[in-house]
C-alpha cells in the first residue's frame, strides 16, 4: 500500500464516521453564522452614522442659510 492509498484509507475512514462530519459542518456553520452577524451588524451601524452625518450636516447648512452666514 503506498502513502496516497494509506492517506486515502484514513480519509474515508474519517468521512464515515457521522459524529465527525456532524461536528465538522457544525463547526463550519457556527463559524459562517458568527461572521454573517457580525458583518451584518457592523453594516447597519455604519448606515445609521452615515445617515446621522447627514443629517447633521444638512441641519447645519439648513441653520447657516437662515442665520445669514451662507447666502
């Protein structure tokens, strides 16, 4: 039996055993759905400062051209 038959062996081996697989695509999918959270959060976050710059920047010039400053 050569290395890449003994490596192929022990492979399938691991493959077939259900609670490793199980555990593996557990894991796979804890780890997906920790970073899609996060990901997600950090998007909503930069949405609501964008949306707050913007508003306080609009309020400031809505406030410059009533007081005169900007014509």
């Amino acid at each position: 039996m050569t290395e890449a038959d003994a490596f192929e062996t022990a492979i399938r081996r691991v493959l077939s055993d259900d609670e490793v697989v199980r555990r593996f695509w557990q894991r796979g999918y804890l780890e997906l759905t920790s970073h899609a959270e996060s990901n997600a959060s950090r998007w909503l976050g930069r949405r609501i400062l964008t949306a707050a710059v913007i508003a306080l920047t609009t309020a400031g010039l809505v406030w410059l051209v009533k007081t005169g400053a900007l014509k």
